[in-house]
C-alpha cells in the first residue's frame, strides 16, 4: 500500500481485518437480533458494521455476514482474523479449492451467504485472502477483536 493509515496492520502482504457477529436475545427467537463489525485499526474508514437484515437473527450469521462484507470490498490483499473456528473450517476449505482449481461445496446452512462468498473468493487471484482463528478476546488481539465486538454491539443495535 502506498499510505499506511492509522492502526493498520499487515502479515505476509496482506492488510489484517478482525471480524465478529453476535445476537442477543437468543433464548427468544422472535426477539432475537444479530449484528457484525469488521475492524482495521482505530478510526479506520473502512471499519464497517450492520445489523444481519433476514430472517435468520443468530450469531453465526453475523460472522457470515462480516465474512461477505470483507470479500465483497476487498480491494488489496486480506488477512481475515475471526474467533468462529466454524468460519474458519468453511471458508479455508473454500479458499483452499480455489487454490487447487476445484469447486467447493456449499457448507449446509446459510447457503445464500456462502454463495457469494464462494463467489467472490473465485473472482480475485490465487491467494488474496487468508483467513485465521483467534480465541474470543485473546490477550494478543484483545483490543482489536473488543473493537470489532464493539462495532458489533452498535450495529445490532440497529
């Protein structure tokens, strides 16, 4: 990159972007309301958040909606930092068919999301994302995944 903005952070050429999806009201389904928050660094303007705007309001589909938002921006190279291991088992196995010239399948659930983000892994070059598990709230990366959470908690307040 030719300026580097505020808070950025880059591994292996590829700029680093935490991730969250949560809900709450989960023991009442028909309150129940999720959001996502994706987060580059303090004040960084391409953080974005969003309420998860369908029927299905769960916390998974908060960090699926945060993952197709990356994917669908991503003008530079990207390193996807993400605490749902599920996430990452689905999207590495996506990334990984990519690699090797093959279609992968679409994971079971949420198949609207995952769709298009099969889509958009497709389109860009060999290589262009990565995607990584880290524990929820890890002292290493605990400011950064407690402002993507952050950013989570306003958007669910939507």
């Amino acid at each position: 990159p030719d300026e580097k903005k505020e808070g950025e952070r880059y591994d292996s050429g590829r700029i680093v972007v935490f991730t969250d999806g949560s809900s709450i009201q989960i023991e009442y389904r028909t309150l129940q309301r999720a959001g996502w928050g994706a987060f580059f660094g303090k004040r960084h303007p391409w953080n974005a958040k969003g309420p998860v705007n369908t029927r299905s309001q769960t916390s998974y589909r908060g960090e699926l909606r945060a993952l197709m938002h990356i994917m669908a921006t991503a003008s530079i190279p990207t390193q996807i930092v993400t605490d749902c291991m599920t996430l990452v088992g689905q999207a590495g196995e996506m990334l990984k068919a990519r690699e090797e010239e093959t279609e992968a399948p679409i994971p079971g659930s949420e198949k609207d999301l995952w769709t298009i983000i099969r889509h958009q892994i497709n389109e860009r070059p060999k290589q262009f994302f990565d995607i990584r598990w880290t524990p929820a709230h890890f002292v290493l990366f605990y400011q950064h995944t407690n402002q993507a959470h952050r950013v989570n908690v306003t958007a669910r307040a939507w």
